[in-house]
C-alpha cells in the first residue's frame, strides 16, 4: 500500500511540473525517469510528440567504452567521488549530452519527473551539464 501512495505521489508532482514545462525543437525537454535498478532520460519534442534522443544505463552497459577511466583534471579533485548508481547516472547524463550535441542541441529544460532533485537525479543533472548541455 505505501509503495502505491508513493507512487500516486510522485505522479501528481510530474502532472503539476509538466503543466509549466514544454520542450521544443530548440528547446526540448529533458525528461528523466529512474527505477529501483536503472535510470533513463530522453529528449522530447512536445510539439511534434516526438522523442529525439534516448539514453540509459542499458546502452552502457552494451557499449563498454565508458569503462576506460579518463584523465583527471584539478577540478575532478574538488568534486566528491561519485561510485554505484551515481557513477551511472553521471554517465548517463553525459551520454546524453553527447547525442544532443550530434543532433546540434545546445539547451534543454529540465524535467526531474516527479523526483526529488536528489541523489542519481542530481548526478545525470550534472553530468548533463558537464557534457555541454544547458538545463
């Protein structure tokens, strides 16, 4: 029961954001969804109802190159150590800022989907950012 009120709960929160938020062709909306094991995000023209860019933590796991550890930068130290989901959902956010800049996106809004600006959302948030796309 408390799982559904959940929920119910965070569906009403999305219905309310998403009266405010619309995405368009130069702008589109950068929607977020995370489940108990994966975290998901997409580029939505609301215009057409379309969706133009999707990316996951599936696709990473399939590719494997994001496993190759980069070079650290001094602003790298400042940052915490990001480990586990948040790892992922920091990739995820990159990865999904390196589609839009193939497509030539260069903003988007942000739509958290209901969730709390917390935890993996805040990491593909920032990992968004980090890829170069202005939420």
């Amino acid at each position: 029961m408390k799982k559904n009120i959940k929920q119910e709960r965070r569906k009403r929160r999305h219905q309310k954001i998403r009266v405010k938020i619309k995405g368009t062709k130069k702008r589109p909306r950068l929607c977020v969804f995370r489940s108990a094991k994966h975290i998901y995000a997409q580029l939505i023209d609301d215009e057409k109802g379309q969706t133009i860019i999707t990316a996951s933590d599936l696709e990473l796991k399939q590719t494997k190159t994001r496993s190759v550890k980069a070079a650290k930068t001094p602003a790298d130290k400042e940052k915490k150590e990001l480990s586990g989901k948040l790892k992922v959902a920091y990739e995820v956010g990159k990865l999904t800022a390196e589609k839009a800049a193939k497509e030539k996106i260069e903003n988007a809004v942000f739509d958290r989907g209901g969730f709390v600006y917390h935890g993996r959302i805040k990491a593909l948030a920032e990992g968004v950012r980090d890829g170069g796309l202005k939420i």
